[in-house]
C-alpha cells in the first residue's frame, strides 16, 4: 500500500510540476523588489532557510541574469545580518540592483581569471556556499561542480539548480544537463550528499540538486 501511496505522489507532483514550469500564466517569471528573478518561489523559501541556519559568510552565485536573485540573497543576508554575495556573468548587464552585500563580477564562471579573482576575496576562514545557475548544458556545469566543490566549505550547500531539465520532468528534448552533471559528479566525489530535505515542498526546479558538503 505505502508503494502506491508514493508513486501516486510522485506522480501528482509530476504532472504540476509540469503544468507549474510550462504554463502560459508563466507562473515563475518573478521579480524581487521589482528586479526579474526567474526562481521557483517556494526554492526561494528553501534558500531563505538555509541562510539562517547555516549563515555562510559568502554566497557565490554563478548566473548573475538581471540580478534579481543576488539582491534576494543581500536581503536575506541583511535580515539575519551576515554574509555578502558575489555574483558571476559572461554578460555585463546594465541597471543591476546596487547593494553593499553584492559583489558583480563578468566573466566566464569556469575561467582561471574567476577562481584567480575568488581566491583573492574569499577567505580561507570563510564559510562558503554555491549556487550554480549559469549555461545549463551538462560539460559546463561539470566544470562548475570541478570548480565549485573545493571551494563549499563543510556543512554548506552547492546547489545545482534547473536539474529538472531534460525530463526531470520538465523540457524533455533539452539533452544532457544540469541532473546529468550532478550524477556524473557524485559517482566520484563522497564529500557531498543530496539533501532530500530541501525537496519537501514537493516542486523544486533543483531536484537532486541541493548538494551538503559532509566531509
């Protein structure tokens, strides 16, 4: 009974997750305090909670877009008066959201030139979380996991977001992508586990996606 008591779950949250992300309503194209933030609200909940609890001292965010999302982050940082983040695009965006707990830097987010210009803002005593959200094809964000991972210090979270591209349940044609590179990575790498908590509100775009630095 409980077997089919869960698969007639996933199933629902399947088919709304669907009709959530494709809608015509386009119910996920959001702002923040009037910029564009392209973000599952009730992920933005989940991110909310993470900062409280864990209050890393940086945030780096790969995948800048408008900026919307980096001024949620400096607004939650400001409620619980802690952190900064810095937010990294190719593009260089006009009329970004200004604030003191932002730092924007362009250029490419897998490049020698970003990990140079991390290692000479980030502390080595600083706590560090990731949020990866940039090209969303499966080489660019297993470069990113390579990238990113050595930087997440334990108990922080590297997220992958859009995992649920390529028919997770979403966008089916899309090929390889975000979910691949997450599975390609956790075959060789035991320093990070899928935290199924953050998944509870049933529709999150990063499924299998919030990674826990555990060693």
């Amino acid at each position: 009974m409980g077997y089919f008591v869960k698969a007639f779950d996933s199933l629902i949250s399947s088919l709304f997750h669907a009709r959530f992300y494709a809608g015509l309503e386009r119910t996920w194209d959001l702002s923040w305090m009037g910029v564009t933030c392209l973000k599952n609200p009730l992920d933005m909940w989940m991110y909310q909670e993470l900062l409280h609890r864990n209050r890393p001292d940086v945030l780096v965010e790969c995948g800048t877009n408008e900026g919307g999302s980096a001024l949620f982050f400096a607004h939650m940082f400001d409620l619980i008066g802690h952190g900064r983040v810095i937010s990294i695009d190719v593009k260089a965006r006009q009329g970004k959201p200004e604030h003191p707990r932002i730092e924007y830097l362009v250029m490419s987010s897998t490049s020698l030139e970003c990990v140079q210009a991390l290692t000479r803002r980030i502390q080595l005593s600083e706590a560090v979380m990731a949020v990866l959200d940039s090209d969303h094809s499966r080489e660019h964000v297993r470069k990113e996991l390579e990238v990113y991972a050595p930087m997440v210090t334990t108990g922080q979270y590297l997220v992958v977001e859009d995992t649920n591209i390529n028919g997770h349940p979403v966008k089916k044609s899309f090929g390889p992508g975000p979910m691949e590179a997450v599975m390609d990575f956790l075959q060789t790498n035991r320093d990070f586990e899928i935290d199924r908590r953050q998944e509870r509100l049933k529709i999150t775009f990063s499924p299998s996606g919030w990674l826990k630095r555990v060693a």
